[in-house]
C-alpha cells in the first residue's frame, strides 16, 4: 500500500485489532507484548497483504463514521422535504 490514510479512528491500535482476528497476519507480527511503537506503514502493509477486504473495510467504516461525524458537528445534514421524497 503506497500511502496509509490520516482518517480520525484508523489508528495503529485499530489495525491491531484487526491483526488479533486473523492468524495470516499474526504470523507476520511481532509478539504481541512488542506491538508498542509499530510503524503505522509497516502495519497497513501487512494487513492489506494479507486481509485485503477486512482492512479495506475497516478503511471504509473510519471514512464513514468521519463523514458522519463531521456532518452532524457542522450541521451540513439537509432534511428532504415529504413531497419530494
């Protein structure tokens, strides 16, 4: 993965998280007990060689949850009116 997106809630410990779920890419980890310090990059690289649709997921939900997020705290949500709906 060339570049890994700054997106609020897509963290390393996030990405951990997902590593935990999937023995393909536990093996590509160090112990868990050194997880501390891991390079964000390195983590992605991993996650999207080896579980490519989880952590294209787990992208796609931060992007969201984001979106909504912002929407809601800049109030940009614009209500359709019932006759048009």
């Amino acid at each position: 993965m060339a570049a890994v997106p700054q997106i609020e809630g897509l963290t390393v410990e996030s990405m951990l998280e997902l590593a935990k779920t999937s023995a393909a890419a536990l093996r590509h980890l160090p112990d868990e007990r050194d997880w501390d310090g891991l390079n964000r990059k390195w983590v992605a690289d991993i996650l999207y060689t080896v579980e490519r649709a989880k952590f294209e997921k787990l992208i796609k939900d931060a992007v969201k949850a984001r979106k909504e997020r912002l929407e809601e705290k800049h109030n940009l949500n614009v209500e359709m009116r019932p006759e048009f709906a």
